[in-house]
C-alpha cells in the first residue's frame, strides 16, 4: 500500500473513533451537536478525497507525461463514481485520460468495473459522492424508541401480577436516543462511515496494486 494512501486511510478511522465518542456525548445529552455533524462529514470527505488522490497517483505515473504543459495544468483529476458510461468516460476526458483504455487497459478495466452502473455492490460509491458533493451537508437526526413502562396491577393476596393488556395504566413514556441517522438518507451514520472506510481501504488496495503492478 502507498505510505501516503494508507495515512489517510489511517486519519479517516481516527475521525471514526472520535466520531464514536462525540455521538455517545450527543446520546446521553440528547442534542445533536455541531461537532457530530462535522466530523461525520469529515469522515466521508476523506474516504472521497483519498480516492481522489488515488486517482491521481495513476494519472501522474501514467498519464502526465505524454500531456503538454497547458493540458496537465488544466486537468481535473477525480475518482470517476458515474451512472452511466458517458459520464464516465467524461470524468477521465477532464483529467486529461479519454484514452486510459489504451494507456493501461487494466486500470480502465479495473475502474469501469467498480462504477455503479458496472454493479448494484457499488452503490455505495454513488451515496458517497451524493453526500459530499459541493454545496451538499448531510444533517443528523436521532434514531428515537419510546419506553412505556406497564404497570403492575394487585389482583389477589398472594402478591402482586401483571393484568390483563385491558387494564394496564401506563405511565408516560421516556424517549431513548438509540442512535444517529443521516436525515435525508435514513441509514445510520456510524455503521455508513465504518463500511465506507472499510470498502474505501479495500479498493484503494486493489487499485494501488493495478497501479504499480503488485501481483
């Protein structure tokens, strides 16, 4: 793995254990707070920027050299996360790899592949680049249960027993904060961030291999 790659990769599950503690913080003060939201964002834009930077890795190894300096300058080098294959194939036109497919066709094959519209297993990928595309902010919301305690209703002597559901009194619930969802999606936001980073890691490593011809 490159030592630079697996740094952030390394950040992006720090800011998970962070995150961990911050929600528990949040969860017994019931408030969602500022540092929750940001640094759940933080997390995600890591995981979509150390894809990036992987991206550029290839296309400085393989692709810079043969651009003129106008067009490296120029270039806007992203991970492709398409729903089509135009939209793919236009992602790698701005940074200057229109023509990846023969400059290193295994590399083309490999990020083809893991397009959403390659496979439903890469959805994932399109959920992240919806989350922290520009002018976007996923807000938390909490995860609520209601607990209503039921009564103990005396029926004999012998001691106390639960009645009949007809005639249990019930005293006012209590809200319970379970945990945290990102609003406009409905998915809970620490399990998304560990399964991202764990998925992110994973395709970075496949990816570095194909770059630097590990295997």
């Amino acid at each position: 793995m490159d030592a630079e790659l697996e740094s952030m990769l390394d950040r992006a599950d720090e800011l998970i254990d962070n995150l961990k503690d911050e929600y528990k913080n949040c969860l017994q003060a019931k408030y969602v707070t500022n540092k929750a939201q940001n640094i759940t964002h933080e997390v995600l834009e890591k995981l979509r920027h150390t894809l990036d930077h992987a991206m550029w890795r290839a296309w400085d190894k393989y692709v810079s050299p043969n651009l003129s300096e106008k067009d490296r300058n120029r270039a806007r080098v992203y991970f492709p996360i398409a729903n089509d294959l135009q939209r793919f194939r236009s992602t790698l036109g701005r940074g200057g790899m229109a023509d990846l497919d023969n400059i290193h066709k295994n590399l083309y094959d490999f990020l083809l592949k893991k397009q959403p519209f390659s496979s439903n297993d890469n959805n994932w990928l399109d959920l992240l680049a919806e989350i922290v595309a520009p002018g976007k902010h996923a807000t938390l919301a909490p995860q609520k249960r209601i607990e209503i305690p039921r009564s103990e209703v005396s029926k004999s002597e012998v001691g106390s027993v639960s009645s009949d559901p007809f005639s249990v009194k019930f005293s006012k619930g209590e809200e319970i904060w379970v945990t945290f969802v990102l609003d406009d999606y409905g998915v809970i936001a620490l399990a998304l961030c560990k399964e991202m980073s764990e998925k992110t890691r994973a395709l970075i490593e496949e990816m570095v291999a194909i770059i630097y011809d590990e295997g």
